[in-house]
C-alpha cells in the first residue's frame, strides 16, 4: 500500500512538472512570438494634387499699319507751244512817176532809172530844131513796212489732272496669344512615413498590436 502511495507520490509530481514545463513553453512562446512593436517605413502615398498650367488664349488687338492712297489733284506746268504771229519788216518797194517838163520846157537829159515817155518837136536852147523829152517816167523806191506770218514759240502755263498717293495710317485686328493660367487635379506620389506592427524579436507584420513594457519601437 505503501509502494501505490509512493506511486502516485511521483506520478503527481511528474504531472506538475510536466505541467509546469508546458506552461513555461507556452508563455516563452508568447514572450517570444506574440508581442509587436511599431515601426516607420517609407511608403509611396497617391494623394491629389491642384497644378498649374498655362494655355495659349486669342485675343483680339488693334494694329496700326500704313498704306499709300491714291487722290487726284490738279498739276500746272509749263508747256511751249508754236503761235502764229506778224511780224512787221522793212522793205524797198519801187513804183514809176510820170514827170512833165511843162509849157515850152523840155528835158535836156534823162536822169538814171527814168526814160522819155513823152516828146515835142520845137527848138532846144542851141536853136536847134527837133525832138525834144517833155516827160518822163522814172523808176523810184521808198521804204515801207509789211508784214509777214512766223511761227513763234511761247511758254504758258498749263494744268491737268495728276494721281497722287499719300501715306495714311489705318488699323486692323489682329491675332494675337496669351500665356492664361489655369488649374487642374493631378494624381502624385510622395514618399511618407508609415507605422506598422511586427514582431518585437524577428520582425515580421503582424496584424494585431501587443506592446509590453519592455519592448519599444525602434
């Protein structure tokens, strides 16, 4: 009876020790396995982000240019055109005069440029009787003015109409482009510090956190 005692004796001590080792193992194991802690890691963040860009907008503007126009206008100049004038002149004219000795007188020579035109028989101053000159007819000249047509040429003034340009500034619109800003959101990435659980000792994720006094994160 005493041996069955004795028996139990150690069977139950064996009992507590085994379970008293398994106890051990299972809050080393959640010493070792359960517990996290926290730390940072780099992670790339999409987050929304308002740009600014520009575009090129029309606008209208006024543009001075300039441009020759034509006006009509009236021109003078001098012309030379031929001018029938008279042209008075001096000139000899010649004409014959009849001269008459008269009663018993007669010419006793004939003067140059005259002839007898006319005689009369009776007795010259020797008392010879015979033909005598008692008229003649001479040949004489005088001056006397005429006239004749020439062609003069004269300048006088003139005028006719002339096409003309002058430079005249007008305006036109015109195209032109601007830089507008203008905004729009974009999709962007930064890099950001994320907190995440892992095991205190081997360092894998764990899904849960379980921090002890004694552990902290890095």
């Amino acid at each position: 009876m005493d041996s069955d005692k004795n028996t139990s004796s150690i069977s139950h001590r064996w009992d507590l020790f085994l379970s008293l080792g398994i106890l051990i193992i299972i809050i080393t194991v959640l010493i070792i396995a359960v517990p996290t802690k926290t730390i940072f890691y780099n992670v790339e963040v999409a987050y929304t982000d308002t740009e600014t860009y520009y575009e090129k907008e029309p606008y209208e503007v006024q543009e001075a240019y300039q441009e020759q126009e034509p006006y009509q206008d009236i021109e003078y100049f001098i012309d030379t055109v031929p001018v029938q004038v008279s042209v008075p002149y001096e000139d000899i004219e010649y004409y014959y005069q009849s001269y008459d000795a008269g009663t018993g007188m007669y010419y006793s020579y004939i003067p140059t440029g005259c002839y007898c035109t006319g005689t009369r028989y009776m007795y010259d101053a020797d008392g010879v009787y015979g033909a005598l000159c008692v008229q003649l007819n001479c040949r004489l000249s005088r001056t006397v003015t005429k006239y004749r047509i020439e062609t003069e040429y004269q300048s006088i003034q003139k005028q006719r109409p002339v096409t003309k340009y002058k430079t005249v500034t007008k305006y036109r619109n015109v195209t032109q482009y601007r830089d507008v800003p203008k905004t729009r959101q974009v999709m962007k990435t930064r890099m950001e510090p994320q907190p995440v659980e892992v095991n205190w000792l081997f360092g894998f994720k764990t899904p849960y956190e379980l921090h002890l006094p004694f552990i902290s994160g890095d």
